[in-house]
C-alpha cells in the first residue's frame, strides 16, 4: 500500500481538504492504470484487500474515499457484479454515504 499510496499522495491531500470543508467539488484524478481498451475488473477479493488494508492502517479512511470515487468516475474499469458496485460505492464519498469506521468496514465483510 505505500508505494500505491505514494502514486496520488499529492492529489489526496487535494482531495482531503476538500471533504474536510465539505464543498461540492472535489478534484478527482483518474490516471489509466491499464491497456487503452481493457477494462480493470474488480472483485470481491479486491474489495476484501482494501477493507483489510484500511483495518490494517495501512490505508486510512481518506485513501478509501478516494480510491472509492475514482473507481466510481473511471470508465475503464468494471465489477463483477452489481453487489461489489454496492460496496465500493458505500464506502466512498463520506458526505453522501457518512464516515466510515473500522466498526463499519468490520461489518460490511462480515456481510459478504
């Protein structure tokens, strides 16, 4: 996770004082992390790793609303299925969704 986090550490910190004073825009970047026209598929384990991640502390609750957004504006990557879009949509944009907690994520594996 460092050296991911390492890879938009300036645009988090864009990002975080942007939640913090609860605007209605908050900047975004979504960098192509494959090949033009191939999709990034997540799954349920990759939801699973950043839940743990977080819970671990090696990704905090700003990390998890970001990468949670960018995921959710990318047009280059897919889910499974519509339950881990769910999922990753519940645990980002803390204005619309609330805070997230490590009693919150510990639930929301227990449910999967």
């Amino acid at each position: 996770p460092a050296e991911f986090k390492a890879t938009f550490s300036s645009e988090l910190d864009e990002y975080k004082k942007a939640v913090e004073k609860n605007t209605s825009s908050i900047p975004i970047y979504v960098t192509p992390i494959q090949k033009e026209g191939v999709p990034v598929l997540l799954t349920i384990k990759d939801f699973k790793k950043i839940c743990n991640d977080y819970l671990s502390g090696s990704l905090d609750e700003y990390n998890i609303y970001y990468i949670s957004d960018v995921i959710s504006l990318s047009q280059n990557i897919e889910m499974e299925n519509e339950e881990i879009e769910d999922l990753f949509f519940g645990i980002g944009d803390p204005i619309i969704n609330g805070v997230i907690s490590k009693n919150k994520i510990k639930e929301l594996l227990e449910s999967i």
